[in-house]
C-alpha cells in the first residue's frame, strides 16, 4: 500500500511537471508566432541532426516553398539551393555549417541564397537547444533578407571610395590600393610605382566656361585614362583636377616611363565639350616604391614632389622622383616656416633704385624693391622668396606691406617723383587688392598718379580674365601701370591693347645684348620703342651700368632707364638725400 501510494504520488507529480512543460512550450510557441506576424523577420528551426522542423509560413515562403517540401529537409541544403549539387558553397554558408556543427551560438551570420535568378542575401541568428536531461534537440533561430540593406552598404562603401562625379576611385581607395601594392610588391622583393597627375590649364576652362563644362571634361579625362588602364594599373581622381595612378607591378621602369609619357600625349589631345574645343594638357610626378618611399603616404609625397619638378619644368612633362627633391623641399619648408615671422621680426626692408630720363638726366623716380635679411639664412634674394611666399599664399600680407611702407616714403619725396611698385599676378586675384591700394593711398597722402604698380606678362598668361578686371579697376584709382620684362615671356600685343600702361618696361639682357651688338637685342629694342610711341607710353631700360649702354638706349629712343650707372639700390636714408638734391643739373647719380 505505501509502495503503491508513493509511485502514485511520482506519477502525478511527473504528470504536473510534464503539463507544466506542455504549457510553457505552448506559451513560447504563441510567442514566437505573434513575433514571426509582428516582425519583420522569420523564425526557423532544427532538429539534432540538421533537419527543419515545424517550418513557419513565413519562412517557406522566404524559401519558395510550400512548409510540407521542406519540412525535414537538411537546413544546409536547402540554403544552398542549385548549388548543393555542385558543391560550389558561398563562404557564409561554410561558416554556418561550422556553427551547427560546433553547436555554437551566432548572430549577424549573412550569407547569400539564390532560390530563383536573383542573388537575396540572409541574416541568421540561433542558438543550440537542449532538453530537461542536457541533450542537444537541434538549433532554433530568426532570420531576416537584408538584400535591400546590403545594397544601401554597399552604396555607401562605394560613395567613400569612389569619385561620384568621375566613377574613379577616389583618394581614400587609390591609398589602400596603392598600400595593397607595396605590400605585394615587398613580399616578392619587386617594386611598385605611383603617379600623380595634375591638368594644365584646367583653371581657365573653369573660370571663362563655368564648372559644369570643366565638370563634363573632367568626365573626358577619366575616360581616356580608364581607357589606357590594363589589369596592373588602377587610376582615380584625387580632387580637383587632380588625378593618381598605381601600378601594380612596375619592375621593367622604362614601361612605365613610356606609360606616362602616352598618358600626357592622351590627355594633350583636344576636346569637344559642348561644342567647344578645349585644349588642355598634363604634368606627371613619378615615384617608385619601395625606393622612393617605404609606406604608401611617403610614395605619395615624392611623388607629388616629382610633380612639383614638372610643373616647374614647363609643365606638359613627366619628372621621377630623386633623392635630391626631398631636400630641396626640406630646405623650402625650413625656410617658408623662417618667412612666415620675417615681417613681424623686422627681418624685411625695401631698397629703392632710381629710375631717370634718358635725355636730361633728371631724376624721374625710384622702384622699390624687397630685402630679405634673415639670421638663419643671411642675405635671400627676392627671386628665391618670393615664389615661395606665392605658393605658400603668404604675399598679399608682404604685399601689403610693401605697398604701405613705400607710398609712405614716397609721401616724404618732393612733387613730381613717382613709386614704382611691384605686383605679384597671385596678388591681383585677390578681391581685396584694390581696397588695398585706395586705403594706403588715402592712409599715406600720396597721389594716386605718383604711384605705378609694375606686373609682368605672368599676369596675363595666367588666362584669368579677373587680373585684368583688377588691374581695370586700379587704373580707375588714377593709378599708373607698367609692364615690366617685356619681350622676355610670351608678348602679345593684346596686353597693351586690353591695359592701359604708362610704361613698358625692357629687360637688362636686352640692353646688355644690344650693347655687344646683337643684331636680334638691337630690332626687339627699337620694336618695342615704336611700338611705345605709337600707343603714347614711355619706355624703361632696365639694368643699365655703362656710359656706352647708356648712350645706346638713349640713341634708341628709350625715354627712362635705371641701372647701377645711376644708383644701385639705396636704403631709406641715402635715397631720402638722393631724392632732395638739386636736379638741375643733368649728370645724374
């Protein structure tokens, strides 16, 4: 009797237990299909040996199938697909069969499943399921198609590495594959080479036609270098009108070399845009790893210095990267970093030279011309500092100064002798230049016709028709121009047709050639002098320091001259007594 009541008890305890069970199953499997219908994604689940069971309605229809086909068939061949048969598995399907098979749990697991033509991609989540005893009973879990998201990522990650206005790949995907290179390039002890290009005269298609048209030849140049890429070089645009090239392989360098060069005849080919033919070119900074750089931000500095050289050289040319370029580039650096304090510290002043008439000898003014005394660096000639504060965009400040401090001593002259000033053609592309001008001139008290702002022909060749506008406007002012090293660049008759100059103004090598008796020094100078009488303008021989040349110039018919026969450049203090002695008397300086 007490056995009988003891297993009576047993069995209705398991029996309490066993619909304790029934009722919490019960509970999670109305659960989880109140989630499978609320949410977006579906559940699946296994048994021990991988086969579906009790497949959801939504997660045979996510298969193409009727719940009936696939229950009880092996998850890993149903998510293959077509493919089960060849045996050809996608990598995530590899590492989903390695998490059922580890009875590991997973999320995010994304693999592709192709049920029909179109490619959807998966997202699954399980964990292992045990029962009461600790027996493992198969894999339960969700899963979403995430196709669309994919699609958005992969969008995204195509914007960050690709130009969206060209379709190259830009500056951030042109480094990795450039990294991916030298890496490959190290491993089997071979080299890698890495171009930066940069377009001629692309500036002044967008400043005369606008953007979109230099947008749409933009388009044109990254044609035409897809079109020259072979499976061991990759190009991109970098910004701007900027472009980049790797090469994957560059152990024959003549190859390469020879690359560049077709790459610049290519892209020197004229263009129609828009019904306009445009005539652009490019230059080529090249640079080989790992010789010239051991990481890729190192290539890509001696490359950009290689490119430095080539612009520097004419443009339309390609430059390799020497050893050389790195120091010169440390030295313009040292010494940009010196010039950016050398107003502030005082380490700058102006000299001033005297310009007198041919015929009288009268002293007709001064031209005020920049020093720079450094203490690290001593005595440094304005042809070496002020190119680099050019491109270090620091001249509008020296500028500035300059103007300031000389109309101020020019003030202090006698009536009737005039400043020459000169001008940088990136100072006359500031918007503020004119203010800048008018404010001195009221500031110091000088009158604006006592003031003459000398520019040379780089202004023009620049083909930015906003110099012109500025000069247009500074003329307004009252104030003179004059076109200083005339004949020595490109001349053009329409610089003195588009400006009105006071004076032209001939380069010393001229006047030295001529006094030798060169025959060519003697017709450019008598040239230029007809052309000056005819158009009213007066003419400056420079760099004159013998009687002979003297007479010469005169003889030719130039109305001014200036040179060390007549005064070297003088500080402050001897052209204040220059300036107020008595003139009368012909024998200048």
């Amino acid at each position: 009797m007490t056995a009988c009541l003891s297993r009576t008890r047993a069995l209705v305890t398991i029996h309490n237990a066993q619909a304790v069970l029934d009722e919490r199953d019960e509970t999670i499997s109305v659960l989880l299909l109140e989630f499978e219908e609320s949410a977006a994604e579906w559940l699946w689940e296994t048994d021990a040996t991988r086969r579906v069971i009790r497949p959801s309605a939504r997660f045979a229809r996510a298969c193409g199938r009727a719940p009936a086909d696939i229950d009880g068939m092996p998850i890993l061949q149903l998510l293959a697909g077509p493919s089960w048969d060849s045996g050809t598995f996608a990598a995530g399907l590899r590492a989903l069969a390695e998490k059922l098979r580890n009875r590991d749990s997973f999320v995010n697991l994304r693999l592709p499943i192709r049920f029909t033509e179109q490619e959807r991609w998966w997202q699954l989540a399980a964990a292992p399921r045990y029962d009461d005893r600790g027996i493992f009973c198969g894999f339960r879990g969700v899963g979403a198609d995430v196709t669309d998201q994919r699609a958005s990522a992969d969008k995204i990650n195509r914007m960050a590495r690709f130009d969206t206005l060209t379709g190259l790949p830009n500056r951030r995907l042109i480094t990795e594959t450039l990294s991916d290179a030298m890496i490959a390039a190290e491993a089997c002890g071979g080299r890698c080479a890495f171009m930066m290009l940069d377009l001629d005269r692309f500036k002044a298609v967008n400043d005369t036609l606008g953007h979109p048209v230099g947008d749409r030849l933009l388009c044109q140049v990254a044609e035409r270098l897809g079109h020259m890429m072979s499976a061991n070089e990759s190009c991109g645009r970098l910004g701007g009108d900027e472009f980049a090239l790797v090469v994957r392989d560059a152990s024959d360098t003549s190859a390469v070399e020879e690359l560049a060069g077709r790459i610049i005849t290519a892209l020197s080919r004229p263009y129609d845009v828009d019904h306009y033919t445009l005539h652009i070119g490019a230059s080529i900074g090249l640079a080989f790893g790992p010789r010239d750089g051991r990481t890729s931000e190192m290539l890509i500095r001696s490359a950009d210095l290689a490119l430095y050289r080539a612009k520097d050289a004419g443009r339309g040319v390609f430059r390799v990267y020497e050893p050389a370029l790195y120091v010169q580039a440390e030295e313009r650096r040292v010494l940009e970093i010196a010039l950016r304090g050398a107003l502030d510290r005082g380490e700058m002043s102006l000299a001033y030279q005297p310009i007198i008439d041919t015929q009288g000898g009268m002293l007709r003014g001064f031209e005020a011309l920049l020093r720079w005394e450094s203490p690290e660096f001593g005595t440094v000639p304005p042809s070496r500092f002020i190119p680099l504060a050019e491109d270090a965009r620091i001249i509008a400040q020296i500028g500035a100064w300059v103007l300031r401090t000389a109309c101020a001593e020019a003030a202090s002259w006698p009536e009737g002798l005039r400043i020459a000033v000169n001008v940088s053609p990136v100072q006359l592309q500031n918007d503020g230049f004119v203010t800048t001008v008018a404010t001195v001139l009221a500031d110091s008290g000088l009158s604006a016709d006592r003031l003459e702002l000398e520019v040379t022909e780089g202004v023009f060749l620049r083909e930015d028709r906003g110099a012109t506008t500025t000069l247009a406007r500074i003329l307004d002012l009252g104030v003179r121009l004059s076109l200083d090293d005339f004949g020595i660049g490109h001349s053009s008759l329409g610089y003195l047709s588009r400006t009105r100059f006071s004076s032209i103004k001939i380069d010393g090598s001229f006047v030295r050639a001529a006094a030798r008796g060169g025959r060519e020094a003697l017709a450019i100078i008598r040239a230029v002098v007809a052309l000056a009488q005819s158009l009213d303008i007066a003419t400056i021989a420079e760099g004159v320091e013998t009687q002979d040349e003297r007479q010469l110039v005169a003889a030719l018919g130039c109305t001014h001259a200036q040179g060390d026969l007549f005064g070297r450049a003088l500080p402050v203090t001897e052209t204040r007594t220059l300036a107020e002695r008595d003139w009368t008397d012909s024998a200048a300086a």
